[in-house]
C-alpha cells in the first residue's frame, strides 16, 4: 500500500487523485502505525517550512525508519523542501536533514529579467542523471508553484533541473529517496509517468 502522509500541509486530494488515474491503491493518513506499514510512502506539501516542520515532528522517527528499511520515497514540493536541513524561511527551525543543504528563496534579481516570484507554471526539465522515477521520460515540461528552492551539498544527487533565471533542482535522486518540485499529479501524462514509475519501485 502507498500511504500520503496527511500532517496538514499537503495538496492531499490532487495526488491521491493522481494516484487513482493510474490505478494505484493510495491511502491518506495521518495514522503512525499506516505510516509504519506503507510499502511506499509520499509525502506532499504546501505553505510554509517551518509550519510544516512543526507538523512533521511526530512522524520524522516513521520517516526515517521507512527509508532505512530501503522503501520507496517520493517528496512533492514542500515535501521536497523539509528533506533538506534548513530553510532561509524560517533559519531556527530544522528540517528533516535527510539530505545536507538549505532551502533559498529566489533571489529578487529574477524581477530584472520579467520572471515573477513563485514560479507558477509549465517549465522544461532538463534532465541530467539516470533515476528510476524518469524512467522513459525526456526533457519534459512540469507544473511548478514556488518562490523557494533547494541547494544541494552534495550535486550529484540532483538529476534534473529547470532554468528559472537560475538553475533550479526540480528532481532529486538516491538510493530509494526520490522527490520532485514540480507537482506530477498537475503535469498531465508526463507526470503520471513518473508516478507509475515510482509504483514500479514497490515491487523490485
């Protein structure tokens, strides 16, 4: 079973429905033992860091458990966000550190260039390193929604980017952790791929 972690900060029904279109068993649940359970888990995410770290507490023990079992994981938006260890949103609230790096806003210099802070819209990936969840896929376009984005320590784990004024992280990949920017459950048949992609994982 795939489990969407409901802890109040995530765009829960657009996935969910993402999910059912390609006909994927996927609960939402904010219950610590279907998190334990889940074969894969999803974590989704809107708003801001620190709101979202707050609501996060309870389950990062669940979390880290899950990915030390070598389960799938996929992080969306926000929920790509909170991976890394901290965000200048909110600099004194930590974040799930499972990757080492920091969370920046867009610098303001975009506005010179007529690029409007959040990103909000179509952009063209450029991908840049084999991950299993790009499986088929080319240089498609995804749905973004946001004004923060991440920076790496280490650059290897990042496999594809979209040009925003600057390069920006749109998907990020190692061993079985696996989180995307952009929203696929918004970005048409291109984003399903990526969804059922990550179903396959389930079953390797």
């Amino acid at each position: 079973m795939i489990t969407i972690i409901d802890y109040g900060s995530g765009n829960l029904k657009s996935i969910k429905n993402g999910f059912k279109k390609i006909n994927a068993d996927a609960i939402v649940s904010s219950s610590l033992k279907d998190i334990n359970d889940a074969e894969a888990l999803v974590l989704p995410g809107v708003g801001a860091f620190g709101t979202a770290m707050e609501n996060l507490n309870k389950y990062k023990e669940s979390i880290n458990n899950h990915i030390d079992l070598n389960k799938p994981f996929l992080g969306i938006c926000l929920g790509l966000q909170v991976l890394f260890t901290s965000s200048n949103e909110t600099p004194d609230i930590p974040g799930l550190d499972i990757f080492k790096g920091e969370v920046l806003h867009f610098p303001d210099s975009l506005k010179l260039q007529r690029l409007k802070i959040p990103q909000m819209g179509w952009n063209q990936l450029e991908i840049r390193n084999k991950c299993p969840i790009l499986d088929g896929m080319g240089n498609d376009f995804m749905y973004f929604v946001h004004s923060y984005y991440v920076n790496p320590d280490e650059k290897n784990i990042i496999t594809a980017t979209v040009n925003y004024g600057i390069d920006v992280p749109a998907v990020i990949c190692r061993d079985n952790i696996f989180a995307t920017q952009f929203h696929p459950e918004k970005s048409g048949e291109k984003g399903l791929q990526i969804l059922k992609n990550f179903v396959k994982l389930i079953f390797k």
